[in-house]
C-alpha cells in the first residue's frame, strides 16, 4: 500500500514540474523606426530540442546566438536557455512575429505570436548591438531643401545626398524606405551622373553621391512634414587589430541610416485681389485662344485652340471653357500637354483643342475668355483676356429667329420675304345662296353645344397621356435622338458630293443612332463601350464589326481624299447596317 502511494506522488510530482516548463518570445521592444534594430529573446526554463524559429516576415534577421544558464542554490534547480535574434526592418508598416516551437520532454512547445511596428526613421536611432554603435561616423545622409517658406503650389526640390568623410567607407548602399510625400504633388527626377562628386559638409570637406532628386508642389497651407530617406549601409569598421605592417583589420557591417524628417512653412495664396476666375495657377504663364478658321460654310468645322503656356503648376488646374451661342455645336475637347519637368519646377504647355460645327448662316460671337494666375515673382495675381472671335458663317440655311448676329446680341430681327402683290381674276365662281336656315336650333348649334362636354374625357385621358410623356425624360431623349438620327442621314444623302458636310452628316446620324438604341451619352461613345454595348443587345458580332468600321471611315475620310463612289459606298453600308441593328436589337 505504501508503494502505491508513493508511487501516485511521484506522478502528481511529475504533473506539476510539467506544468511549470515556459517557453516564450520576449522582443527588445514592439515600436521602432525602420533605421532601428529589434532583439527578440526565445527563453525557456528546461533544457529542449529541434528549435524552429518564426519566418521573420518584414525583418532580415542574424543569429542566432545561444546562451545557458544552470545554477543551484539551496537545492533548488534553475535553468535557462536562450536563442537570440536581431532583427533589421525591410520596410515600414506592421508585422506578425510568427510562433517559435521547440520539443521538451518528448512535448512540442510554442511560443505566443506579437505585433511589431515599423515607423519612418527616427532622430536618434537605438541600436540594440553594442558593438555596431561606432559605425557609421563621418558617414551622413542629408535632404537639402530648396525653399523652406514656399506658396500653396510653388515649386521646391529636394535632394538626397550620401556624405561620407576621407576617413570612413561604405561597400554598398540599399533603400529600405522611400519618402511618401503626403500633402505634396511629387514627380522624381532621374538621377544621371552617380559619380562621386567632392564638396564640402558643416565645413569640411566630404566625398558625396547624389541618391534621389524630387520637385514638390504643396498643396496646402501651414507646417508640412518632408519624409525623410532611410538607407542600409555596409560600413568598413576597424576590429582594434592590426597586421604585420600596422594596417588596421577591418570588417563590414550593415546599418540603417535617415537622413532624418525635414519641416517647411507653406504659405497661403493671397485672399486679396483674388479674381473670381482663379483656379489655382501659380507661376507666370500665356494665355491664347486661336481659331484656325473664322469664315466656314454650315456644316463645316473649325478648330478652337485654348492653350496656356510659361512655368508653373501646368499639370494641377484646368483651362477656362469658351463660351459659344446655342446655335454652334460644340464637342468634348482634345486635352494636349507639352511639359517638362526639371528640378526648377514644371514648364512647357497645355491646350484644349475645341471642333465647333455650325448648323445656320450667320455671324456668330465667341465671347472673350479670361485667365488668371498668381505670379510669385510679383506676389500679385494677373489676369490675361483674349478678344472676341466673330465666326462668320457664310453659306447655309437660315434660322428660324432670324440673323444669327441679332441672336449673339440679344435682340431678334424677322427677314421680311418678297410675297405675290396681285392674284388672278377668278374665272369660275362659287355663289350660295343667300336664304338659309337660321343658325339656332339647327344641328349643328346643338352639335357645337354638347361637343365640349363630350370631349371632357379626351381632353383630360390626352392630359395624362402627355403628362406621362413629359415625365418620360429617358423616352423623349430616345425619341429625339432618332428623329435627329434620321434627319441626319437624309441630310447625308443630300450631301453626297461634298465630302466633310457628308460625313460630318453621316457621323451625327450614327452617334444620334445610337443615343436612341443604347440611352447613352457621346462623352460614353467609345469604341469599346459601344462594341459591348451592341453585343450585350443582342446584335450579332459581324453587325457590330461592320458598324465600328463605318465609324472608323468617317473620322478616317473627313482628313483624307474621298471619290464620290466612296461617299456612296459608306452611305449604302450606313444604312444596310442601321437597319439590321434595328432588326437585332
């Protein structure tokens, strides 16, 4: 019996020192800056084998080193071990430091996973490896700012440059974080020559290499942060031995550096002065409008250039629109830019190249366009206003409201037409007689008494009906954009002969076309939007195809030669092809 029991302590024994064996990761610290280094500790408190350590995502990880300790002390038994890493940051963000296993007694153990996070570089870096501490003097990385106290939207740069002084050495160079620019508009400029220049830093003089240049616009006002540039360095570093003829043993070690966080002042633009046209140009620029025609016939198109061109923020704000009478079509326009972009900032050109198609006769005024922009030589805002272009449309038909001339200056003139001043003597003639039936009490007075009571419920059903038809907004659209689709083609067919008013014709009839089958909008009348759209309708795929290519040869042929025969040919293909759309669809 005795046996027993004792035999069930020992067990119960056993049970207990099993419970107390620990395993655990325990990192230097759980926040660094990416130029910093981490020490993760893998203690355990009995002795194990077939350590597997976490993958160590985001970190390059040296080690391990491993380090035992057992001691007794009054009978009691205390064991450790420990596996060290140090960790160096690839990038910035957060990261899981996976589990760590390890077998104790025939039990697989395993660490707790945690969270590290990896911040910009900071000022003054903790590294946890007493022996790199050394490394890296006379070896700087510095941002050189151009301006500290810029406008809303003027130009700066920034250059990083490596240092390194005569008595220091650097094998090699990484970038483990690049500066994100928030608040700014940023565009790097390729770095060419990545010689080694000489110069000179807090007054003595340095080998440098430039690493990275970059032009910032800010976009707002107030103190605004400059991101600093954090590079991996491996650094020669004297070991204190020296060989037979005094020379100094070196080795190579890696270490992170920053060039540390750069703060500039942004000033506001100014509110006074301010034009009600501003848009946010900053710089000094040119302002035209130019149209490559002013006297057309209906029909034809003219092209109308507004560009703007000098140094300044050319890619951060729009151009102003032209304003043109109803009675001129006007479609999306072509963006251009010619810019370049080197370390003083942005400079070349942009423009908007409007087509303007006019329908009636007439002299019609395109309003003068105005364009303003702060100029910070001056500090002041300026202003440049075009003149007013007159597009004189010579041939075509007339407008329902008369001159067109009238209709830019808001009156309105009738033309008065020649009519016939004398009629032919009637031959035949035609008399009634003069005694009739007296008008009341006939069948007509009562017909004409009772009908308005009787057309009540027409009058109030054809109400509906109409009410229910304005309200149809999508339907009235549809509507109009197939009768503008036929009257666009029959316009065509009266055209053939003449190539542009043709196809500037036949190019309204299946944009029109179009609006009507598929309810969209021309700014949405790409090619392959259209394609889709039409194979989603159910319209057969060699239709769409020959659809596209009609399209194709009107943009095609209104700049380039044309025969009658091919005027012919498309026109024929226009309407062979609407009219299986219409069957498919």
């Amino acid at each position: 019996m005795k046996k027993h029991i004792l035999l069930l302590l020992l067990l119960c024994l056993q049970a207990v020192f099993a419970q107390q064996v620990e395993f655990k990761a325990v990192p230097s610290k759980t926040t660094l800056g990416v130029n910093e280094r981490l020490r993760v500790e893998f203690t355990m408190n009995e002795d194990g084998d077939n350590f597997n350590p976490p993958s160590f995502e985001g970190f390059r990880a040296s080690g391990p080193s491993q380090m035992i300790s057992n001691s007794w002390v009054n009978g009691k038994r205390t064991f450790s071990k420990t596996y060290t890493y140090v960790l160096t940051p690839t990038a910035r963000g957060t990261f899981t430091v996976g589990q760590a296993s390890i077998e104790i007694n025939g039990e697989t153990y395993k660490t707790i996973p945690f969270k590290v996070t990896v911040t910009a570089a900071v000022k003054n870096a903790n590294d946890p490896n007493a022996p790199q501490q050394d490394a890296g003097e006379g070896i700087h990385v510095v941002a050189e700012v151009s301006d500290n106290n810029p406008y809303v939207n003027e130009p700066i740069s920034v250059v990083y440059k490596l240092y390194v002084s005569p008595n220091a050495s650097v094998r090699g160079t990484r970038q483990v974080d690049v500066p994100q620019f928030n608040d700014f508009w940023s565009q790097d400029i390729p770095v060419k020559d990545n010689g080694v220049q000489q110069g000179t830093y807090n007054g003595e003089s340095y080998r440098y290499v430039v690493l990275k240049r970059v032009v910032l616009y800010p976009q707002k006002s107030g103190r605004l942060e400059i991101e600093p540039l954090t590079l991996e360095l491996t650094i020669d570093v004297p070991t204190g031995r020296r060989d037979f003829f005094g020379n100094q043993f070196m080795t190579q070690v890696n270490k992170n550096m920053s060039s540390g966080t750069k703060y500039i002042n942004v000033k506001p633009l100014p509110e006074n002065g301010r034009p009600a046209d501003f848009n946010g140009a900053v710089g000094k620029f040119d302002f035209k409008v130019t149209p490559n025609k002013t006297k057309l016939n209906a029909g034809e198109s003219l092209q109308l250039n507004v560009s703007v061109s000098g140094t300044g923020n050319l890619k951060l704000f729009t151009l102003p629109k032209p304003v043109v009478p109803s009675a001129l079509e006007m479609y999306d326009p072509e963006h251009k830019e010619n810019i370049s972009i080197p370390l003083s900032g942005m400079r070349g050109s942009i423009s908007d190249n409007y087509t303007i198609i006019p329908q009636n006769k007439g002299k019609y005024p395109v309003k003068a366009m105005s364009f303003s922009y702060f100029d910070i030589s001056s500090g002041r805002y300026k202003t440049i206003t075009s003149d007013e272009i007159m597009i004189d449309v010579q041939d075509g038909p007339v407008s329902a409201g008369g001159d067109a001339t009238a209709m830019g200056s808001g009156t309105a003139k009738q033309d008065v037409k020649a009519r016939e001043q004398f009629r032919f003597v009637e031959l035949d003639t035609a008399l009634q007689p003069i005694g009739q039936k007296d008008f009341f009490g006939s069948g007509l007075f009562y017909a004409l008494l009772f009908a308005p009571f009787l057309a009540i419920p027409f009058i109030v059903l054809a109400k509906r009906q109409k009410q229910a038809r304005d309200n149809d907004v999508t339907g009235n659209r549809i509507r109009k954009s197939n009768r503008l689709a036929k009257k666009y083609l029959g316009e065509a067919k009266k055209q053939l002969g003449s190539k542009e008013p043709f196809y500037v014709a036949l190019e309204k009839a299946l944009h029109n076309f179009l609006k009507a089958k598929l309810n969209i909008e021309t700014s949405e009348m790409t090619k392959p939007n259209i394609q889709e759209l039409l194979l989603t309708r159910g319209a057969k795929a060699e239709t769409v195809e020959e659809f596209i290519k009609i399209m194709n040869s009107c943009e095609f042929a209104r700049y380039a030669p044309s025969s009658g025969a091919a005027m012919q040919q498309d026109y024929d293909n226009a309407v062979k092809v609407i009219t299986k759309l219409e069957k498919e669809i």
